[in-house]
C-alpha cells in the first residue's frame, strides 16, 4: 500500500536553529498538507499546497514557516528560529483529489517529532 | 469558524459490547465528514467519509451516521476488540473546502 514517508523520525534542536522535515508524498496524489499536534492537544492545520503554491494556511503558518517542492517527490516544511512552542509532532498528508469533490482523503506520514531545548 | 466537539474523556468498553463516539459541529454543515483513527505517537489513519445526502455508511464492523439537523455524526464500533482501543478523531472540511479541520478526539479502551 502506498505511504507518505517522513524524515526524520525525531528531531532535537535549540532555540533558534532552523529545522526542515521532509517529507515523500503518495506518488500521484496532487494536495500536499502539513498539520502539527502538540502532546495532548489536537491535529491543528498548518498549510495546504497544490500546484507548487501554497492554496491556503492557518493563522499558526507565519513568517517562520515555510514550506517547498523543490523537486517531484518530495514536500518540505522549513522552521527557521525556532522557538520552545514549536515542539510538536508534525504531520505531513497528501490527498488524491480536490477537496470540494470529497475526494481529499488523507494519507498521514508517521510524523516527525520536533524537540526545541 | 466550524468548531467541532468530540467528547474529551476516555470511554471504556468491555469487548463485544458496542462503542458509540459522538461529534457535533457547531457552524455550517458541510458536504461531508470523515472519521479517522489514531494510536499514540502515529500518524491518523482514514476509516470512513459519509456524505450530507447519506444518512448511513457502514465498513466492516465500524458504522457512521451523519445528521445534518442535529449537526452531528455518531461512529460505532461493534463487536469491539481490545485492537480498536485508539482515539477516534472526526473531521470536516473548511468553509473553503480547502482542507479538514480535526476535532480533538475521543480515546476508546476496550477491555478483555
């Protein structure tokens, strides 16, 4: 069955350093997402892109934030000064079709999880 | 925004008997709902989507309903199993249907 892989697994930085998480998405999916879960609270949105652009991102994706496809499989997330409250586990998703026709199933990686000292 | 509620305390269920997991939403109904699950420290994993114009959709052992008047959706777990204990997460799409939006939740334990 085909999955999203994300590296890496864990990730432990200082306050202040710059982190990306990678991620391959379902090869012939076209809607790649971020989402983020700190421990106990809920999966909370962070972007959607399709297309190579961004289609739509929550108030948490701010200017530290940003996300990329430099080539055909993979799908980064950069955290750049990172900060404590960004410890978290971050999921990357992909889906096969357009939301509006329901068709937007996702397909969660494993997660990467992010410490910040 | 759609707010979603999903009951926060654990529910705790002998095996065999039935569990019933409620999510209610408080804004717009949207055109569909979708119910994952998710074990500690992975990733949410797709079960069932159940569209407004559905009353009923069921797979396997797992059966959700979908009431767009009372602006809730019940999932059902019959026969469980101690294997179902999970947090069962509902989720619906933006008003933009850009992406979902995820309640927090409902932790099933199912004891032998």
């Amino acid at each position: 069955e085909p999955e999203v892989t994300q590296t890496p697994s864990h990730q432990v930085t200082q306050m202040g350093q710059e982190v990306i998480l990678r991620c391959v998405p379902i090869s012939n999916h076209l809607y790649f997402y971020w989402y983020r879960q700190i421990l106990g609270q809920k999966v909370e949105f962070l972007v959607s892109f399709y297309n190579n652009e961004i289609s739509e991102k929550s108030e948490i994706f701010d200017d530290q934030f940003s996300v990329e496809r430099p080539d055909g499989s993979n799908f980064t997330l950069k955290i750049r000064s990172t900060k404590l409250e960004d410890s978290a586990m971050y999921f990357c998703a992909s889906s096969p079709g357009h939301p509006l026709s329901g068709a937007n199933v996702l397909t969660f990686g494993a997660g990467s999880r992010l410490t910040v000292l | 925004s759609q707010k979603i509620e999903q009951n926060s305390e654990a529910l705790n269920i002998q095996e065999g008997k039935t569990a019933t997991l409620t999510c209610n939403y408080t804004n717009y109904s949207p055109a569909y709902l979708q119910w994952y699950r998710q074990d500690p420290g992975r990733g949410p994993v797709f079960l069932l989507l159940i569209r407004e114009n559905e009353k009923e959709k069921r797979k396997e052992r797992l059966k959700v309903t979908f009431d767009t008047t009372l602006k809730q959706s019940l999932f059902h777990i019959t026969a469980s199993q101690p294997a179902d204990s999970a947090t069962y997460l509902c989720a619906l799409p933006n008003s933009g249907y850009s992406t979902l939006t995820f309640g927090k939740g409902t932790m099933l334990l199912v004891s032998p």
